[in-house]
C-alpha cells in the first residue's frame, strides 16, 4: 500500500545520504522524455560546483520559474542516463495524489552546499 512506513533503517544509512541545498541556475524543458521533464543545472557551492538532473515536475512547474529557486537534492547517488541527458544529482519533491510533484525547498535563503540532516 502507499501509505505504509517503509521498513526501518539504521541512522547510519541516513547518514550515507547527503542531500544539500542548490539553487538552479539553468532550466529548459526536456522534450525528449518519454515523460514530460524540465533539465535543471544546480548550484551548489565551490567545493561541489554545478550538477544537473531532470524531474517530472512540469505539472507545477515551467524552466522560467525555477530559476534562481533553492531546492533541496541528493547529492551522492551515482550519475544516471535518462535518454540523451547524464543525471547527477536527485532534486527531492512530495508525491501528490495524482502523482505530481511539489518540491522542497528552504523556508529562506541559505548558503548553497548546505547540508540537509
């Protein structure tokens, strides 16, 4: 069910996760998903630099209003091909019930590179 608590984990598996705070920089809709996508290049600080990532998010979402938005990202998973675009980081969002996104993001401004935890 969709509802239910996944099983739990050990404080050190949240602990390998580091999810930071970026600000997008760039954005631009990606029409070669088989699922309607935006391309998002994010800023996150000198000592990680920009990474990029695509999202399902243009339910709520167009490339000209995610610029300059802070969001909230994992920073470590390993790059992935999506089509013709290297994903390499995961922009983090709540599921809705007709499976939009809504994403998450500071209440304030704060430092890129932050670390969520």
């Amino acid at each position: 069910m969709e509802n239910e608590i996944k099983p739990t984990i050990s404080w050190a598996d949240f602990e390998r996760l580091d999810m930071r705070v970026g600000t997008v920089r760039r954005a631009e809709a990606f029409p070669e998903a088989h699922k309607p996508a935006i391309k998002l290049w994010l800023w996150f600080g000198e000592a990680i630099g920009e990474l990029k990532t695509s999202a399902q998010i243009t339910d709520h979402y167009t490339p000209d209003k995610l610029i300059g938005r802070q969001l909230i990202a994992v920073v470590n998973f390993p790059p992935k091909q999506i089509g013709p675009f290297m994903s390499q980081c995961l922009i983090t969002g709540v599921i809705g019930d007709d499976q939009d996104i809504t994403l998450l993001r500071p209440d304030f401004v704060v430092q890129d590179g932050q670390k969520i935890g």
